[in-house]
C-alpha cells in the first residue's frame, strides 16, 4: 500500500502543478484545459491512452469509484484491470485523475 500511495501521491503532486499553472494563466476553468493538462501529464509519463476521450472518461471514472467509497488501491486495481497498464502507471494515472478532477480526494494519499 505504502508504494502505491508513493506513486499516486507523484502524479498528485506533477498534476496539481500543470493544473495551478492553468488556474495562475485564468484558464482552469475550460474544461478542455484540465483535460489538456491531464493528458499531457500522463504522457509525459509514458502512459499513451487510445484517446483523448477514453483517459478523461477512465480519470471520470475514478473519481465516482472514490465518491462511492472505494479506496485509492480499488482505484489502481480497477484503471490497471481496464488498461491494462502495469500497476505503476495505473497508481500515477489514478494520481493523476484525483488532481485534475477531484482533489478533494488528494488526503487518501497524504
């Protein structure tokens, strides 16, 4: 547990950047900015979604998980299942998701 909540807490914190860079510019509110700077993060980590589309809905998707009271390794567990990313990619894309759409879940990591 201690090593995924490490990963996820990396991409929390390199996502949370690319999301105050936004807010610092007045653009966070565009939705298509925060779906732009969660791709672009979790590309430059290496992790190559089929589509735009398909990795903000799977991010979406982690964040209903979290709301009905999964925790972060469900989250991992099920991003990697669907994937099929190896289990550190799907711990930063799920780092990733929490800091982009919903940072009121930044404490599971802490």
């Amino acid at each position: 547990m201690l090593r995924i909540t490490t990963l996820v807490g990396t991409a929390v914190a390199a996502s949370a950047l690319g999301v105050a860079a936004l807010a610092s510019t007045g653009v966070a509110s565009a939705a298509t900015s925060v779906d732009d700077t969660f791709i672009s993060v979790i590309t430059d980590e290496g992790i190559k979604p089929p589509s735009a589309k398909e990795a903000t809905g799977v991010a979406h998707d982690v964040c209903v998980m979290l709301d009905k009271g999964g925790d972060l390794v469900d989250a991992v567990s099920a991003v990697a299942d669907y994937t099929e990313l190896e289990s550190e990619d799907a711990a930063f894309f799920v780092g990733a998701s929490i800091a982009a759409y919903c940072p009121e879940y930044e404490e599971l990591i802490g």
